[in-house]
C-alpha cells in the first residue's frame, strides 16, 4: 500500500511510523492520565517545551528522578534507623518529594507523599514503611512509564527529523 | 307363674323410671349439657364433695324467677312436662293391663254361663254348698289384674279330668270338689294379685311426687354445675332490673353473702371500671339484647383486674325485663399477653417501616451520591484534558502570531473559557451541595468588578444590545468577600439575560441596601461610614499589616440584573432555580443551556448569607435581583493597590475610575468584534464624565520584552518594548520601584544553581528599568526549573534562592517587585522569612533577622537603600498542600496570597498581573 514499504528502510526512519508513534504516546499518556499516575501538571510541563529548550521536559523528569532517588534513600534509612525518629527530617524529605512531584504532575506518588506525611504525623512507623513501600513502588512504576515516553518520543522526534530534515538544522 | 310374671314387669319399669332421673330431653333440646347417663356414674358425683358456699342465693328471688321469668317457667313447664309424660305412660300401662284383664273377665264369664248351662238342673241342690258369685266375681277381679301381654296364658284346664262315669252322683261329686278345688285356687291368685295391686299403687304414689323427683334432678344439675365451674375464674349472677344481685356465684368469695345480695355494683365496689360494668349492665338491660365486653377494673378490693363480662337481659312471660344474667371471666393475664404481643407487634411494624424507610433513604443517597460522583469525576475527566488544550492555545497565544491568527486564538481561548466554566459550574454544584465549597475572603472593587462582568460580556456579545451598569455613588471602592463566587453569579446571570433578550438592553444596578436581618438602625450606620470613606478617603480602620480586620462593619448590597427580554413565564417561576430546570422544554431547545447556572447561582448566593430573587413579566424582562453582606475593608493608602481582575485589566484603570459609578456599552456589529480596532469607544454626552467605556477586544496590553536566553538577564539587562498590537501603544516605563537603577541582583544561572545550592552574593547587576524584579525562594531543583520556564514563558525573569535565610539575604541587597516564597524549606521556612521581611519593612532594622541568624552582609547597600526598601513587598507563598489552615497561616505570618503547588502558568500570571503590573 505505502510506497515507502518496498524500499526496505525501517518505516519510521521514513517518518511514516510518527502517525503511529504519536498515538502510541498518546495512548500511553492517556493510559497514564487514566491511572491517575499523571495529572494535568505534566501537561503544563509539556506546554513549556519548545523550541528554544526542545528537550525541556525529559531533562526535567531526569532531575526529578536524581533527585527523587536521593530522598527515597534518605526516607528509608531514616525509617531503618530505629534508634531515631527524626519527625522533622522525614517531614522535610517528603515535603520536597511531595513538592517537586506535583510541579512534574506525578499525582500518584504526591498523594501517595501526602499519606505517608500523614503516618508520619501520627507517629505510626508500621503505616510509614507500608507507605513507603507503596512509595516505592509507585515511583519504579512511574519511571518506567516515563522511560517509555520518552523512547517513543525520541524515535517520534528521529522520525520527524528524517521526514523534515531541514527543521533540525534551522534551528 | 304369675308372681315371675309380676317380677318381670317390675324390673322393666324400674329401667324405664331410672332413665327418667336424668331429663334426657334436656340433651336433647339444646345440647345445653352434654352430660353422661348418671346411672353409671353416679358414684362419680358422690366422690366430689362440693363446697356449696360460693353460690349464694336468694331463693325467694329463685322461685320468682322461676315462676316469672320465661326462662324458670319453660325450664320449669319443661320438668313437669316430661314428669307427665312418664305418669302418663305408666298410666297408659296400666290401662292396657286392665283392658286385658277384662277381656279375661269375660271369656271366664263366658266359660262359667256355658258350665251353668250344663249344670242348670243341680244347681239348687248345691246351692248351699257353692261359693257365691262373689267368688266368681272374685275370680273376675283377678283375671283383672293379669297385663295384657299374658293373654296367651291358659288360665283354666278346659276340662277337668273326671274318672268317674259321666253324670254319676260320683262323678258329680268329683266335679264339683274340683271346681272348688279350682275355686280356692283362684281366690289364693285374687288375693296375690290385690295385693300386688296394692303394693303397686303404694310404690306409684311414692314415685309419683314431681316436686322430690325435680329437686333431685336440679340437686343433681347443680353438682355438675359445681364440678365443672370449680375451678374456673369466673363470676356468674343475676341482678334485679335495678342492677341489685340476686344470686352470685363466686368461686373465690371476698366478700359475705349479706354484703352482696341486694346491692349493686356500685354500692359493693369503688374503684375504676365499676361504674362503667354497671353502666354496660344497665344500657343491656334498656336494650335488651345480649352483649359482651371487656372491663378493667381497679378497686380495692381485688386490685387491678380485666374481666370478660357477658351480660343477657332476662325478659317475664310478657317480655317485660326483670333483670340481667351477668357472668364474668377474669382475663388479666390473657390481656396483658395480648396488649405484649400487640405491643410488640407493633413494635415490629414500627421497626420493619423504619427500616425500609431508611434502607429507601439509604438507596436514595447512594444513588445520588454515586450520581454525583460520578457527575464531579466525569466534569473533572473532562477538564483535565480541556485544560490542557486551553492552556495550550493560551500559550499559543503569547507566540509570534500575525493579526488573524491572534483573533482566531482569543475567540478559540473564549470557547475553551466557556467549556470550563460549564464544568467548573458541575463541579462547583457539586461542591456546594457536598458542603465542600468554601469561601474566600478577598478585597476587591465592586465597580471593577462590574465593570469586568459587563466587559467580558460584551467581548462576547453577538446581539445589538446596550449593556449597562449603575453603581450608586454609596457603594464602599472596596469590599470584602468571595469576589470569585461573586463575579461567577453576575456572569451568570448577565449572560442569561443575554441570551434572552433580543433587543433593548441590560443592565446592571448595584445599591446599598439596609440589613434585611437587623434592626434599622446599623444599617444606615454601615452606609453612613462606608460613604464616608468612599467620599474622603478617610480611613475608618486602618488594617493592620497582617490582614487581621479588628473593626469591620458589614455592608449589604443589593444587585439587579435588569433585562428587556422574554421573560418568563408565571408558572415557571417556581421552578426556575431548581437543577437542570428551564423555563420550558421549549426553551432549552432555543436557547440551550444545561440549566445550572440559576441553581449553582442561587446556592452560591445562599452560601454567602444573601438570597437571589426574581422578578419577571412575559414579553417584557425580567430582573434577577441578590442581596449579599459585605465587610468594608478600609485601604490605608491608595498605592496599596490590590486589583484583583488583572486578567482582562487594561492599564487606563487607574485612581480616576475607582469611583466612576456608569458603564455602557453600545451595541457593535458582529464584524467589528474581528476587527483589529475592536471597540467603539463612545461618550455619551449624557454622562461627560463617568461613563465609562470599554474596548471589547483588547488584546492584553502589557509590555513584552523577551530575552534569549538566561544567561542574557545577568549580562546585558535590556528591555525590549515589543508592540505587537498596534493599538496597544501603552508601555510602562513609571514603575515606582524601576528607579532604583542600581540594585543588587543575584540571578542564578541555571548551571550554578545546579551545581550548588550555595549562595551567591554581591553579583550587582544593574537590572532592567522595565522588567519587575522578582525572586523565587524554592529549595527543590524541579519545581525551580519548572517555575523559571514558566516565567520565560511569561517573559519574566527572576532570581531564585533556596531557602528563607538566602531570601532575607537578598531582600536586603535588591528591591524585589515580588517574592514568589515556598512555605517548607530547609535552614529557614517562608514564614519566617516573611516574618522578617515584614519586621524590616515595619522598624527599618534587621534586628530581627540579626537575631534568627542572618546577618545583614553588606551594610552599605543597607544603608544606601534603607529607605527605599522600605515599601511593602508582596511576597506570595507557594503551598504544597492546598489547606485553608495552612493559608491561613500564610496570611498571618505576612504573606499576600498564596498559590497552591502545583504552580501553574495560569496562577503564575494571574499572581503577576495581580502584584506586579
């Protein structure tokens, strides 16, 4: 049917695949957005890419995900530490993951933070470390799902750089 | 022979007198007593000794009764009847007997003529030797005696066997001592057969006395009486027609026979239920039919009891009543097992129609909660991505875009807006009906507010309509109160005025009304000081920093939104405010519309402690009219400018119109809304100096200046004026704070900031005049980025620090425009960095902050600037969690506003617009 199919080049490399590339983000978005995994935030996030910073929102992720793999560490061994129960401490990291994840719309991981600061609030370590692990979880979750996001975006982006070879370099 | 003859019948008549002890008939004629033939158990009754004490009688009213009454004498009549009928059959008897007898007699008597005949000739020879015919008489009389039913029997050898020769003198002589031999036999049987006769007579004449005989058999019905109401609880008697007892028989006697015989009810008794048993008596006795019912009694004597009382008149052979029948049966226990059960039956219904009733309430209101849920989750699915694509064309917006290309964004930005509000109007029903909805209390300026409302509804006006505010000259410049819910009811309402009229105008009157709730005196009080305040300026209450309101009065305000449209019709008006309700079905097809914003209205005002009303003639217009408290705020100084509307705010809205009290807005050609002059800015000579007018597609004026880069604001500070609209020739070069051409300025670049969170100071750059300086305090490396991008995209830039401590730090070298401040930070948090932002722009030290530890670095810029610093900055907190009481704690510790994280472009500008502009 396509003409492009007989010459052998990988479809997307002749930017017929950046249809489907694109739905297939969009579906994942929405599948995201669906879960309650994302919210409108990350949409912001998204209106703020363009041109001048084409990348703004993967380099955004990426800090989060530094950033958030820091305080994930510092949660845990506070909670490990059973000597200690710094209130103030735990209270102070999950208020920056809880912060920095709403600014990228991770909407499951920031309720997920609100709960966990509740059970902070009540003294209750057992409902801490189940939050915790829910934490964790949901975090592992998100980052692979934004992983994936980002791949198909990158391969959308390879595809419409093929198809329009100018637009890259005039920028 | 005869004598076992005689035996025979005695015992049959035996039998038949034993059965007649008993009245058979009585079983017979009614079933009355279904009583065993007491012949065989006679000795049953003479075990039982009966107490006969109970039953007491008054045996000459007995007597009487029986006598008189019809019942005694039937009863009575009854007993003699069946007396009689036995006599009559032992009578009877007899009779045949005799009957038999003398049928004898006579063949006898034939016999003995025949013999005579033989015998005529020696008759006289043995005259003297022969019985006399007394003798045969006698024989006759005894053949009398003999019962019919021995007729068969052969009294006499029909010939008597004579050896002698016939007619002999020896033969003669042997007849003869026969005959008498048979002679005194006869007489022996007479004799026998008398005496039984005697004997027979004696013993009927015994038997014969119906008096014995009845008194036996009412002994005898009376015993079983006894033994079968032995135990009962039951009171039988008899009262006279005056209701005196005659006769009662009482198994558990409390009282003599002397105290009750002769007395009535109410002389025997005291006590509950007495009275009314002598009444039910006495209206059986009048009525004369028979009755039952159920007493209670509470007397003395016998405590608390419920009898079942049955009570028969009892009517004389003329049917004249004599008096009642009455028979008790003690029920207590049985009533109060019947008033338990019914008691709980009851219960039981009670129970079993609560419980449908609220397993009905409790489906009902899952229902509805599940529908409002859902309504809330879908509006909320829906505005997610809406929001997405309106802030998308919003941003679209701020990107280089030729004429049309701007026109046909903002009418798309329009019809994005009216979408959202449609579900944010869902949204905020539910909330409000959940009890969810709270409110704010903000400054603003009604004037403005109008002024916007009518604006706004211009932009979007596609009808030759005039619209028109009036806002009396009373009315305070500000006021306190939820001025979002607000401007949302004016909204709507205008907009539904809008859509229905078709030509003339609307309008919009805002007056100063007295308190509908209160006395009228403070009402006037409240317009007497908030004209004041409006007129000179003077301040009644100076507000304290931290937005405590110590002294605050209450103004009421009434709005009418008066159009010249269809109206509605009479029978409409009752429905008009319920949900998803319109005028008609009609109506919604023409006019579309969900039908929720006059409920969302009318909730909302409701909410704010108002009430919405509505005036409507058909064909004419109608008014919508909602009266709301408002606090007075009182402005310290006119600088202290707090324009809440800066989204659709163009410049020229400065001290002049603060009080301009007239707005119109003629009507314009559907063409002119595209093109790129917008309004027909006109004056109406009526109103020189107030009217106002307002351009309806203003693109938003304010001064654009991009910078490439960064880096591009710490190097070469430049200000781009960029005029994109031609009409909008406005750029701000007079910012009170620009002339302060040396200020300190730390801008982080990102590279730094990434680096290390490290402080950097002295970096003096000489800023902008034209560009607001602004400074994020934000610890957290994500939100930093995403809140710079922003401001780019805003065109702004900013400095950033990253806890409360660098932010006191830089206050004190550069004059900021406006801090954007997180609340929870590392070192120190944003209310203390407030705190002592404010505490330097109170006392003009830093004592404060020397204090918590932040020393002032560079004093001499201090000193320098010392002054000028000293203006008030806004300073917005940025909260994770979107509480009440963590705002509340904003505004305490000095804050203006707050923005709830996630920062959005939306909020961001609006915050900017608000404090900046």
């Amino acid at each position: 049917m396509l003409k492009g199919a007989k010459t052998g080049v990988p479809l997307w490399l002749l930017g017929f695949g950046a249809v489907r590339l694109r739905t297939d983000m969009n579906r994942l978005l929405s599948l995201l957005f669906h879960q309650g995994v994302l919210d409108e935030q990350f949409l912001q996030l998204q209106q703020l890419q363009d041109q001048s910073s084409p990348n703004f929102v993967s380099e955004v992720i990426t800090i989060y995900f530094h950033e958030s793999e820091k305080q994930l560490r510092n949660l845990r061994h506070l909670l490990l530490d059973r000597e200690m129960w710094d209130y103030v401490k735990l209270g102070i990291h999950l208020n920056q993951l809880m912060g920095s994840s709403s600014s990228i719309g991770a909407k499951r991981v920031r309720n997920i933070c609100a709960a966990f600061r509740g059970a902070v609030e009540q003294n209750n370590r057992s409902a801490c470390m189940r939050a915790l692990e829910v934490l964790e979880h949901e975090y592992c979750y998100l980052k692979n799902k934004l992983h994936e996001l980002f791949q198909i975006e990158q391969q959308r982006v390879l595809g419409d750089a093929v198809r329009y070879p100018g637009v890259v370099h005039q920028q | 022979m005869v004598h076992e003859m005689e035996d025979e019948y005695v015992e049959d008549m035996e039998v038949e007198v034993l059965s007649s002890m008993w009245p058979e008939d009585i079983d017979e004629a009614g079933k009355k007593f279904n009583v065993e033939r007491p012949g065989s158990h006679d000795n049953m009754l003479e075990d039982l000794a009966f107490v006969e004490e109970p039953s007491i009688v008054d045996f000459k009213r007995l007597v009487e009764l029986t006598s008189y009454s019809e019942k005694g004498s039937s009863q009575l009549a009854y007993l003699v009847q069946n007396w009689e009928y036995k006599q009559e059959n032992a009578v009877r008897l007899l009779r045949e007997e005799l009957e038999s007898l003398s049928k004898q007699q006579r063949e006898v008597e034939l016999k003995k003529l025949e013999i005579f005949e033989q015998h005529k000739f020696e008759e006289h020879s043995y005259a003297g030797d022969k019985r006399p015919v007394s003798v045969l008489d006698g024989v006759y009389e005894i053949f009398q005696d003999i019962p019919r039913k021995r007729n068969d029997f052969i009294v006499e050898d029909k010939r008597l066997k004579i050896d002698a020769e016939y007619d002999t003198l020896v033969y003669w002589k042997q007849q003869a001592l026969e005959l008498r031999k048979q002679l005194e036999a006869s007489v022996q049987r007479e004799k026998m057969l008398s005496e039984k006769l005697e004997e027979s007579i004696e013993k009927l004449e015994k038997q014969s006395s119906p008096v014995e005989e009845l008194s036996q058999i009412l002994k005898r019905a009376d015993n079983f009486l006894h033994f079968v109401l032995q135990n009962a609880p039951v009171v039988i008697g008899h009262q006279d027609k005056e209701l005196r007892y005659r006769f009662i028989y009482n198994h558990f006697p409390s009282l003599r026979e002397e105290d009750i015989i002769g007395k009535t009810d109410v002389e025997i008794f005291k006590g509950g239920g007495v009275k009314e048993s002598q009444d039910f008596k006495r209206e059986v006795l009048e009525r004369g039919v028979a009755a039952k019912r159920e007493i209670t009694f509470e007397t003395e004597l016998f405590g608390a009891k419920t009898f079942l009382i049955y009570v028969e008149p009892v009517f004389s052979k003329d049917g004249e009543k004599i008096g009642v029948n009455y028979m008790g049966m003690e029920i207590t226990d049985q009533v109060k097992k019947r008033e338990k059960v019914a008691k709980l039956r009851e219960e039981i219904a009670v129970q079993k129609a609560k419980e449908s009733e609220l397993n009905k309430t409790i489906h009902i209101t899952e229902e509805t909660m599940r529908a409002k849920q859902m309504l809330a989750t879908m509006s909320h699915e829906i505005r997610s991505p809406l929001s997405g694509v309106v802030s998308m064309a919003e941003i679209l917006s701020t990107t280089k875009l030729d004429k049309d290309q701007k026109q046909l964004l903002s009418v798309m930005l329009s019809s994005g807006d009216l979408v959202l509000q449609l579900i944010n109007d869902i949204l905020d029903l539910s909330k409000v009906e959940s009890g969810v909805m709270k409110l704010e209390a903000t400054k603003f300026r009604p004037r403005e507010v109008i002024k916007h409302v009518l604006q706004t509804a211009a932009a979007s006006l596609k009808k030759m309509l005039t619209l028109e505010g009036h806002v009396a000259d009373d009315i305070p410049i500000e006021v306190i109160g939820d001025v979002l819910r607000i401007r949302q009811i004016l909204t709507n309402l205008i907009s539904n005025a809008i859509k229905f009229t078709h030509k003339g105008k609307v309008q919009i009157n805002l007056y100063v009304v007295v308190d509908p709730y209160s006395d009228p005196q403070e009402p006037n009080l409240n317009t007497g000081r908030s004209s004041v305040s409006t007129q000179n300026g003077v301040i009644l209450d100076e507000r304290a920093e931290n937005g405590s309101h110590s002294h605050e009065t209450v103004v009421w305000l009434r709005c009418d939104v008066k159009d010249t449209g269809i109206g509605i019709p009479e029978i409409a008006l009752p429905n008009l405010f319920k949900k998803y309700m319109q005028a008609g079905a009609d109506t919604a097809r023409k006019y579309g519309g969900t039908g929720l914003g006059l409920a969302i209205c009318k909730q909302l005002v409701e909410l704010m402690g108002g009430h919405l009303t509505v005036s409507s003639k058909e064909h004419v217009g109608s008014t919508f009219t909602f009266v709301l408290p408002y606090k007075v705020s009182h402005v310290c100084d006119s600088s202290d400018d707090t324009d809440e509307f800066g989204d659709m705010n163009d410049n020229e809205s400065t001290d002049d119109d603060i009080s301009c009290g007239i707005f119109q807005f003629q009507p314009h050609t559907l063409g002119s809304l595209f093109t790129s002059n917008g309004p027909h800015k006109e004056r109406i000579s009526a109103f020189p100096d107030d009217l106002y007018t307002i351009p309806c597609s203003e693109v938003n004026p304010k001064e654009i200046s991009i910078l490439d880069d960064d880096h591009s604001c710490l190097t070469s500070p430049s200000s781009k004026c960029n005029s994109e609209n031609e009409n909008t020739t406005c750029t701000k070069t007079e910012k009170q704070n620009c002339d302060d051409v040396s200020v300190a300025s730390r801008s982080p670049s990102d590279h730094n900031f990434y680096n290390s969170g490290e402080a950097r100071n002295g970096e003096e750059v000489i800023k902008s005049v034209t560009k607001p300086k602004i400074l994020l305090v934000e610890d957290h490396v994500v939100n930093v980025m995403v809140a710079k991008r922003m401001m780019r995209q805003l065109n702004q830039d900013m400095d950033i620090v990253n806890n409360g401590a660098e932010a006191v730090r830089a206050v004190q070298n550069c004059a900021y425009d406006l801090i954007l401040m997180d609340v929870c930070m590392p070192v120190m948090d944003g209310l203390q960095a407030t705190r002592l932002i404010r505490s330097f722009e109170k006392t003009g030290n830093w004592d404060e902050a020397t204090k918590a530890g932040v020393e002032p670095h560079n004093s001499l810029s201090f000193n320098q600037k010392s002054e000028k610093s000293r203006r008030r900055i806004p300073i917005v907190a940025m909260t994770a969690n979107a509480m009440s009481e963590s705002a509340e704690e904003c505004f305490e510790n000095g804050m203006d506003s707050f923005i709830t994280k996630p920062v959005t472009l939306q909020n961001l500008k609006q915050c900017l617009e608000q404090y900046v502009e």
